[in-house]
C-alpha cells in the first residue's frame, strides 16, 4: 500500500536579515567620520606660529620674527601718556578758573536776586564763561541809552563784584527789529551800541579796568526769541555781559634754535 506523499514543510522566514543592512550602515558611516576628523585636525605647530606672528604685529615685540616666536608671550604693561610740565599747569589752571567762575556766578545770582527771582535777569555759566543777560526794560526807558536810576543800583553792585576779578568783560547790546529813527540814534546799531557803552562806563566809575572791558552793539542781528510777538521782542531787548574764562595757550616745551 502507497504512503502518502508527506506535505513540504513552509521554509522558514528569517527576521534578522535588517542587520547586514544595519551594520553595513554603520560602517560607512564610522568610515566617513574618521576622514572628517582626519581632515579637521589642525597642525599645531603652525597654529601656533601663527598666532605669535599675530601677537607680535600688534604689540609690536622687538627682535620678533615670523616663524621663530617664543610660544609665550610676555604681558605688556600700560604707560600712561606722560604730561609735560606745561600741560600739567594748563589743568590747574583750568581748575582754578572753575572754582572763581563758579564763586562769580554765585556773588552775581546774590546781588541780582530779586530780579532773578522775576525773570528778567538770567545768569548761565557756559565754555566761554558767565553770561548775564538782563532785560533792557530794568535798565532803559525805550529808545534810550540813559541808564535809570532804579538799575543803577543793581547794575553798580554788579560792577563791584567785577572789578575785583582778572578777567576779560564783553558787554553787547541787543534790539528788536522794529527801526528807530531819532537824531541821537539813526537805527537800531547806534542805540544798542549806546546801551552797551553805557553799562561800561558804568562798571568803569565802580573800579572795573577799562583795559578789561569791550562793548558791542548788535542792533537786531542776534535774535533768541520770535520778533513777530510782542512777548518775543520784549525778550530781544536786552543787555548781555559775558565774564570770559580765557586760558593761555600751551607753551612748548621744545626750544625753537634761533636764526643765524
């Protein structure tokens, strides 16, 4: 009796064959990173002569050379610049100067205190020195160039307090833009020099030197607020006295040779 013919066994399904994909992988890719990191490297020697070359340009190391550089590089020590004796008495100078100027100002804001104190007298300390703008209404009747005797009083203190310092007095004079036309002032030039001319012989009769003093009309040339307005006009007309703060040039220290 025939057997019957036995059913062939299903082949079996290998479920590992991923991992000679994987490894494959990750060789290639273990390959690529050793050339990437051969690539990268750096040759130190080079580096480093390189970086002393750079260090020597900017600080300027004697005797240094491209290529032969120490591989250390000493610290180099900050000089400050040093001043000449000239240089050194100009800031004194310039010191002293601030601690008068600034004690002027406050002997100026204390004698004109109640016309500070309205507005109509303004002290500003500044590059040039103190500044003392007054009002021309506190000192003058309009159009004229006769100080009143109310200002002669503000203005004879302020004078004292002037002529007890060394420095330069400019004393301008301003209008507004409307013209004048008188036979004792033909335009606005004359009355604002007069004006000016005036406050000076003022402070020269309170002991200030003539020598010290400039007066300066400028008519209505140096506007600071609008002529358009009655307020701005009123404020154009004034009287500015400037105590400049002037420091002497700096002398060399180097001796120029004579001409043979």
């Amino acid at each position: 009796m025939r057997k019957p013919r036995r059913k062939p066994e299903d082949e079996h399904e290998n479920h590992e064959r991923w991992l000679v994909s994987y490894a494959d992988f990750i060789t290639l890719l273990f390959a690529f990173f050793v050339v990437m990191y051969s690539i990268s490297q750096v040759n130190e020697g080079k580096y480093k002569v390189l970086a002393n070359s750079i260090n020597a340009a900017f600080h300027a190391i004697p005797g240094a050379s491209a290529g032969v550089l120490p591989s250390t590089l000493p610290a180099q020590p900050i000089v400050p610049p040093t001043k000449t004796p000239s240089e050194i008495k100009l800031e004194q100078m310039k010191r002293q100067n601030q601690v008068k100027m600034r004690s002027i100002a406050q002997a100026i804001i204390e004698a004109l205190r109640p016309l500070v104190k309205d507005g109509r007298v303004h002290v500003t300390e500044g590059a040039m020195g103190i500044t003392v703008e007054i009002n021309a209404s506190v000192l003058f009747q309009p159009g004229e160039s006769h100080m009143e005797d109310s200002a002669v009083r503000s203005m004879t203190a302020l004078g004292q307090i002037l002529a007890l310092t060394d420095f330069p007095i400019k004393v301008e004079g301003f209008t507004d833009n409307i013209p004048i036309s008188t036979a004792q002032f033909p335009s606005n030039w004359e009355l604002s020099g007069a004006r000016a001319s005036s406050v000076v012989r003022l402070f020269i009769e309170n002991g200030v030197a003539a020598g010290k003093l400039t007066a300066i009309g400028y008519a209505e040339q140096r506007p600071v607020a609008d002529n358009a307005t009655p307020e701005g006009r009123m404020r154009n007309r004034r009287v500015a006295i400037t105590i400049e703060s002037k420091i002497p040039e700096v002398v060399s220290d180097i001796a120029i040779p004579s001409k043979e």
